[in-house]
C-alpha cells in the first residue's frame, strides 16, 4: 500500500507557526504530522545541492574497490568515516542488500580531515549539505517544541547533542523478495531527516500493515525517533520503518540526530498533567543505547523503556 504523496500535506518552513502544529498524529489542515512521519519542503537546501551529494555520493560507492579500500586513514582512531556492506539479516533469515558509509559530522574543522578527499569536491559539496540539513534539524526541533507546547528552544537546547552521516546505497536486485534493504526498526534518535531516493524502498509500519512512502522529489522525509517519544509522555511515537529492495538501485541520505551519551532522557516534567503518570523511565542515553545493541543482538524484542 502507498501513503499519500503529502504534495498537499508536507511541512512548508517558511510558512509553518505554532499554530499549525498538531500532536495527533494525523495529518491536521496545515499537513504537521501524518502517523510521526513529517514531511518537508522550502527547507533551505537547494535541490541543486541535494542533487550534487546524491551524484556524488553515487561516485563513492561506484570506486573500484581497491580504490575503496584506500579511503580509510590508518590514523582514523575514532572511525569517523567507517564503510560498510551487507550482512545477514539473523532477525528475519534474508539477506540485507545494501552499501554504506556513516560519518561524523560533529566539530567539522577536527574531522573533516578524515573524510574521503575522494572523489573529487566530496569533502566541499558533502560538508556544504550537512551544514544545511543540521539547520534544518534545528528548526524542526524548535517547531516539535512548539506543537508539544513547550518553549520553542527546549529540545534546541535542553540536550546536548550528535550529528552522524549516514549514506545508503541500494544495489539493483534481481529477486527483491529474496533481500532486505533495512529490517524493520525504530530509530534511537530525537529525529532522522531522510533525502530518500526517487526509486521507491522506504516504508513504515501503521495498524499491523506497512506502507511505502511517496514523496515530491525536493522533499526530506522526517522520522521521529524513541528519544522524542519519551520526552513527549508518548504524545508522540517512535516511528517503525524499513527498507525494501528493489530491481533499480537506490541512494538514500540520512541524518540522525541523537542526543550525546551523557544526555539524561526521561518525560519533560512541563507535559505532566496533574494525576497523570510518567509513561517511561528516565535513563543516561549511553545506557539506552548499549541495552539497545544488546537486545537486537540477543532478540528481536523492542528495547523496554516504559515504566511498570
């Protein structure tokens, strides 16, 4: 099944008040929120721009691969560029049928040196879209502030925070049923903004059933992750997501946006209502995040972060 193509229903930033905020997860006459997937248009960044990573992105994962195997610098101690290829997906028994690379994005003037100098313009044209898509999380942050009902600067400012890179390539697959692009997941994230690829593959799970996700094509799709939905008593939820294989290749873009490991996680006490009980526990976000790996190693069984 297709969700809506949002044509109608995306979040345009130069227009959208606190107004047009709705926290019910439906899509409200300003097109907020449509079941915690928002999407985005006149955010800033250039199509061009967005067009330009993508191409050179593309190149990246196209090298020869011994010319791959030379964009790890020996001195990269902290893996701030780290590539990566499929791997078996044990949760679901198929194969998942993907490239890629994750970056650090944070302190740009101490890391930039370890991205790839290859190709040509990468560091230039991918520090240049990052730069622009942290803005825009920014802004996105302060307007779910606003819809929540909290001061606009509260998730701007109240957590520290990291910025990773992500790059998905999707290789052309001859039998989609027999692969997965991503198992089905929820981010640990306050948000994920996606620049999805124009070949369909993104889609997310609503009442049992999942459904691929169309959008304009100068759009970035926004995924709420499990931090937002703690900090919002569950007024807001995580969003359940997946990607599927397809007979044309892909690329995909993702920023997530976690808090750092330090960060203290837990319902914000201005959106407790009296006689009302805090619906999830406050945590130190590494611990979240380590008990996280451990459970999607162990099982398939969600991380439990609601109180009892």
């Amino acid at each position: 099944m297709w969700l809506p193509a949002f044509g109608d229903s995306a979040v345009d930033l130069l227009s959208t008040t606190a107004d047009d905020h709705n926290d019910d997860g439906e899509s409200d006459g300003g097109g907020w929120c449509w079941w915690w997937v928002i999407v985005v248009i006149n955010h800033g960044v250039p199509i061009e721009l967005m067009d330009k990573t993508v191409e050179i992105i593309e190149q990246l994962f196209k090298l020869p691969p011994e010319e791959k195997a030379k964009l790890k610098m020996e001195n990269d101690i902290n893996s701030v560029f780290k590539m990566y290829t499929s791997t078996l997906n044990m949760e679901e028994h198929t194969q998942s049928w993907r490239d890629a690379f994750r970056l650090n994005c944070d302190s740009l003037e101490t890391n930039l040196r370890f991205w790839p100098q290859t190709p040509k313009r990468f560091r230039d044209i991918v520090s240049e879209y990052f730069t622009l898509v942290k803005e825009l999380g920014s802004k996105l942050l302060q307007c779910l502030s606003e819809g929540l009902g909290l001061e606009p600067e509260y998730l701007k400012s109240q957590f520290n925070k990291v910025h990773g890179l992500v790059a998905n390539y999707y290789p052309a697959c001859p039998d989609p049923s027999l692969t997965i692009g991503i198992p089905s997941h929820e981010d640990p994230t306050f948000i994920t903004i996606i620049r999805p690829s124009n070949v369909p593959g993104l889609q997310i799970r609503k009442d049992g059933e999942w459904w691929s996700v169309e959008t304009p094509s100068n759009a970035f799709v926004v995924l709420l992750g499990n931090q937002i939905e703690v900090i919002s008593n569950g007024k807001l939820k995580a969003v359940e997501h997946r990607v599927v294989s397809a007979t044309e290749a892909r690329t995909s873009l993702v920023l997530n946006i976690f808090p750092s490991d330090d960060c203290i996680i837990g319902p914000a006490k201005a959106l407790i209502e009296a006689n009302e009980r805090e619906l999830y526990k406050t945590f130190r976000y590494k611990e979240f995040y380590d008990s996280l790996i451990v459970k999607r190693l162990l099982s398939n069984s969600p991380y439990v972060i609601v109180n009892e």
